[in-house]
C-alpha cells in the first residue's frame, strides 16, 4: 500500500532557505508553517505574507503563516529543518522532547557538519529520532533564486527509496527538478565542504589572482572534495552529481554565496570578524572549516585547499601567504 501524499509541512527556520522554500512548496500543499525565533518576523509573515528580514520582496501564499513555537510542527505530514548547522541538535532535541510522532518524515536541508562532533546532519537527526524516516536535500540551490521561480535542480538523499520518490514528487515543478539518491554521507559531505572551497574562490577573487586561477582552484577542489568525500563514506559519483560539482560551481562563483562574499572580503583585505559582520547572515563555511580540517586529519587524507583556508582562520595566516604557498607547492602528476 502506498504511503499518503504530503498534505502539509513545518519548516523549521525562517531565513532565507525557509522562506525559499515554504514558497516553492505552499502550491502543493494545504498548509505551510514557517517556524523562526523572531517574534516581530513571525508577525510580519503572518500579517503581511512577506519576510521582513529575508527576500523581503518575495510574496508568499496565503496558506504560508509563522511562529517561534517549535511545537507548532507537530501535526505536519513533512518537517524540514533549515536552521543553520549548529542549531540542528537543539532544535531536535526540542521537537523530541515535544514528543514528535515517529511517523513524521524529516528532511535535512543544511549544509554543514557539527563542530564539535564532526556528525552529518541527518546522523544527528537519526540519533535523536531513531523510529523517523530521514531524508536530505542538497544542490546548487541558492535561496534567492528558488523564490524567484528561476530554473533549479536539486538532489534528495534517503536510504528510504519510497521516501525518497514522494519527496521527489512533492519537489518537482516546471522550474524545479529533483533527483533520488542513497548516498547521503556523499551528498552531505559534498554540500559541507564546498563552503570550505567557496572561500577560498572568493579570496583569489578579491586578490585579483584573475580567471585562470580561480578556474584552476576550483577544479583542484574537486579533486580534493572527491578525495576526502569518498575517504568519509561517500560514492565518488556523488561528487560528479549536483551535490558535488554542481553546488560547488554555483557557490565558488555566484554573487549569492555567502561564503564566496566572506572570502572576497577577506580578499580584500578585512580581517574575518569584519567579513562576517558586513555579511550580516551565516555563513556556513567558517564553522565548518574547523570540522572538516579535524575530519580530513583523522582519515589522514590531503587537503591542501583546506589547509590554506583553516592556517588563515586558526593560524593566523594572511590570505596573500597562504594563496601564494597553494600556488608553489611540490609539482606532481594532476591525477594523484
């Protein structure tokens, strides 16, 4: 007997990716609840049906209200949680404890993995909610595009196939196509660390290093993204996928990325307490660059790419050194 459709959904976090994303599901749905901390931000959603504070000059459906009440997500057929990677084991420690029905599929849709422990996201979901299905989404999917209705690919990971296929259903529309995959320490690694490589995209833009190099240092951090992805538990053809390549493209190089706008700061010359104040958001690659270095370390894989980025934030480094020893180190064979 087949499962039911999705009916409704609680998006937990009301940033720009759930803003994004309560749109591009509300014409599906009877029902979307966007759930945030802010007080003043729910209220505006809710009289005003727009986001004071992201994509504010996006419209969002009627059947889109908010609340700061994490337990307003219970009674949903689908959780989503957008909440930036270091709030993820709070919030699901918070649903738990509302008592969450097993029954309820959860859907990852941060990039990153946990500082302290290194954990992908859905591990963290799969400790707290051993009974639940668990599902992640990943691509080059940036928020402000989505909610511009323009032409946007996405892949949808669980090792729940049928999961998987209603989820695809539920985010297909003429201008957003889903795949299916099984592979999801590929697919959250692949959307983790390529905030690590958006970075240092940025910073070789803000040098002026020019399009050759850049080009060049995103192709080695495919390289290297592959290397440590697999080394971790990920298929390589992941990393060819829309998770790997595809996200990484989109986020070394659009004027979107976070992450990419942080590095071209730090480019050009602002330390990086500067850099993330002038962001104003997060931005999931400076957390992350602890974790991924950590967990590079302990498969014992080379990341030189990596390395570079985590000597300028831990290390003292300056951007100029560091990009300057990327460029002279040891010749070798591309393929190794």
């Amino acid at each position: 007997m087949s499962e039911p459709r999705f009916t409704s959904a609680a998006v937990l976090g009301s940033g720009s990716f759930g803003t994004a994303i309560a749109k591009l599901l509300a014409p599906k749905l009877e029902s979307v609840i966007l759930i945030g901390r802010d007080p003043e931000t729910a209220d505006t959603i809710n009289r005003e049906h727009r986001n004071p504070h992201y994509l504010s000059g996006i419209q969002l459906p009627e059947n889109v209200r908010a609340s700061t009440r994490p337990a307003d997500a219970l009674g949903h057929s689908l959780i989503l949680f957008a909440v930036p990677t270091s709030a993820t084991r709070e919030m699901a420690r918070t649903l738990a404890a509302a008592n969450l029905p097993p029954e309820t599929p959860l859907l990852s849709c941060a990039k990153g993995i946990e500082k302290s422990t290194g954990d992908r996201m859905s591990q963290i979901l799969r400790e707290v909610f051993p009974d639940n299905l668990i599902a992640v989404l990943s691509g080059p999917n940036h928020a402000e595009e989505i909610a511009a209705g323009m032409a946007t690919c996405a892949v949808i990971g669980s090792d729940d196939h049928d999961l998987a296929v209603r989820l695809q259903e539920l985010f297909t529309f003429p201008h957003f196509r889903s795949y299916t995959s099984d592979d999801l320490a590929g697919i959250e690694f692949g959307g983790a660390v390529k905030n690590v490589y958006a970075i240092a995209a940025g910073m070789a833009h803000g040098l002026g290093l020019g399009d050759n190099a850049v080009a060049a240092l995103v192709t080695r951090a495919l390289a290297e993204m592959t290397r440590l992805g697999t080394a971790l538990g990920g298929r390589i053809e992941t990393f060819s996928g829309l998770s790997g390549v595809g996200d990484l493209i989109v986020t070394c190089f659009s004027e979107h990325s976070r992450n990419h706008r942080v590095g071209l700061a730090l480019g050009g010359g602002k330390t990086l307490e500067e850099a993330v104040a002038a962001l104003g958001m997060v931005a999931e690659g400076v957390p992350n660059t602890l974790s991924i270095h950590e967990a590079a370390r302990r498969v014992g894989v080379r990341t030189p790419i990596i390395d570079g980025v985590y000597s300028i934030f831990y290390e003292g480094k300056s951007v100029p050194l560091a990009m300057r020893e990327l460029l002279s180190r040891d010749p070798r064979p591309e393929h190794s």
